[in-house]
C-alpha cells in the first residue's frame, strides 16, 4: 500500500544466473513513494534504470538505493549487477580457493550415482518410523561419484578471465536451473589430478592437501557447476603449482 493505492510490482530476472533484474509497477493511480533497492555486497558497479533513463546513484554495495518518486502505471525499472569472477583463498583451510561469479560460489561438476536403500536400515541414531507407515514410499539414496574428483586447480590465479571460460546454456523448460542437466551456467578451467587425495575410511573425501600441491599428472579441462546444483561437492580447491 502507498497512501492507500495498491501497488502490484512484477518481477522478471534469471538472477543469481544473469545479473539483470527487470521489474514493472501497476497501480490505479499514480502515487509517491520511497523504493529501496538492495546493492549486492559483492557488486561494485550496479546500474539503474528507470523507464530506460539511467538513474546515477553513488551507494555501495550492501547498501540500499532509495528511489523516492511519483510512481505511475507501467513505470519500468531495471537493475544491473554485473558479475566477476573473484577467487577467495582461505588461508586456515590449508590455502584452498574457491571461485564465486557474482552471487554464486561454483563447485566440480561430479557425475552422481545413485544406490536406493532401505529406509529402515538407514535410519539414524533414535530416528524411529511411525506405526502403520510405509518406508518404502520415502526411499534413501547414498550418492557416490562416478567421475574424477580429486582436481587441483592448475591454472594462473591472477588472470581470471584467461584462467576461466563462462558457458552459458538454455534456461531449464521446467524452469528449475539447479540439477547437474539443467543448470544454464558452467564455467571451465584447467586442472591436475592429486592421486595422494583420495577416499578416507568413512567413504567421504579426505582432508585436503596443503597448497600449492604438486602433481605429475597431464592438465585437463574441468566444468564448475553452482554449489547449489550438485549434492556430491568440491567447492574449496588445491591449487597445484
């Protein structure tokens, strides 16, 4: 509500794919009041536009642009958030490094395998099924890689744009973006194998190796998917020198 006028806003975007945000305004009156836009911590340089007349703004990120106007009908605003690629180094988890492009962190893409189990075998602790219902209908799955996932990012770390080629795909027809198969955004770079970094004795990978890591073995191209699209993840990186 503003000043008792229903104000209905329609929002279009692909984020946190795509940086651009589309929205357009319906009311039955045109009426004045505040708009507060919310800049991304990890954008430096958002653009505004309201009915395709740029909007200079000076905020930074993490803080709110505030768009005080007399809103009419069909007023259309556009927001930008033009995404990098930025690699964080996480010096207490043995210098791995993780990539993020805009909003997402981006994990390896690990072909999943799927084993259906028991329910009741599977059940944790003091987990208990209640009386009369069926287990069979809420089935557990343990997942195990099917591809190689002990990489090594091998690439130069200081030049991101050579290091990483962003791919992007069709948006999903069901439009549901986080699955392995439909995910409209990958990212290649190159890698090495570390065949000392392998499976512990509870079938999880084990601890990371201290970086820089050497390897002998041939560089290959790896795909990084978002985090939230893949269930098996490698998300904090060696790096091999």
């Amino acid at each position: 509500m503003a000043d008792g006028t229903v104000v209905t806003v329609t929002e279009q975007t692909h984020y946190p794919f795509e940086g651009l945000v589309q929205m357009k305004l319906q009311m039955d009156k045109s009426t004045r009041f505040p708009l507060y836009l919310r800049i991304p911590v990890w954008c430096s340089d958002t653009k505004v536009k309201v009915n395709n007349e740029s909007v200079t703004t000076t905020m930074s990120a993490g803080q709110y642009l505030k768009l005080d106007r007399e809103w009419r009908n069909g007023d259309q605003i556009s927001i930008e958030f033009p995404m990098k690629l930025k690699v964080r180094t996480w010096e207490k988890n043995k210098n791995s490094v993780s990539l993020n492009y805009g909003p997402l962190t981006y994990s390896l893409k690990i072909k999943e395998n799927y084993t259906r189990l028991d329910s009741k075998q599977t059940a944790q602790y003091d987990s208990k099924w209640q009386e009369n219902s069926d287990p069979s209908q809420w089935p557990s799955y343990e997942i195990q890689p099917s591809s190689v996932w002990n990489f090594g990012l091998s690439g130069n770390l200081n030049d991101l744009e050579k290091t990483f080629t962003i791919t992007h795909k069709p948006w999903p027809k069901d439009n549901f973006p986080f699955t392995l198969e439909s995910v409209p955004l990958e990212i290649k770079t190159k890698a090495k194998k570390i065949p000392s970094w392998t499976i512990d004795q509870y079938g999880l990978c084990s601890e990371l190796p201290q970086s820089p890591v050497s390897s002998t073995e041939p560089e290959e191209e790896i795909t990084l998917v978002p985090m939230g699209a893949a269930l098996l993840r490698i998300s904090a990186f060696p790096v091999v020198k």
